[in-house]
C-alpha cells in the first residue's frame, strides 16, 4: 500500500482533504456530546425498555 501511495502523483490533496473532514467531523461530534441536552440523552437511553411509546410502524 505504501508503495502504491508513492507512486501515486497528487495524493497528498486527498490526504490532506479526508484528514480535515474527519477530524472536523469527530470534533464536531466531541463538541455535540457536551453540549447536548441531558434529559435527552436519558429519554434515547431508556427508550428500547419504554413500553409506553406508540409506534406507528405496527
């Protein structure tokens, strides 16, 4: 693989390109997390154990 990616000319803007979108997008998700409602979290944890919940589905 390290060879084929050597002889490969102009990679490094792929390289450079998919680096900045997963890091953004891993950053972005970190940043979710603490700012996300906490009641809301709670209600998507417990909800496959909630019988009370109307599914339309059925």
């Amino acid at each position: 693989m390290k060879q084929f990616l050597g002889s490969v000319t102009g990679m490094n803007g792929y390289l450079i390109f998919s680096m900045i979108i997963f890091i953004t997008f891993f950053l972005g998700l970190l940043v979710w997390v603490f700012k996300a409602d906490k009641k809301y979290i709670e209600e998507m944890e417990n909800m496959p154990f909630d019988n009370n919940i109307k599914n339309d589905n059925i």
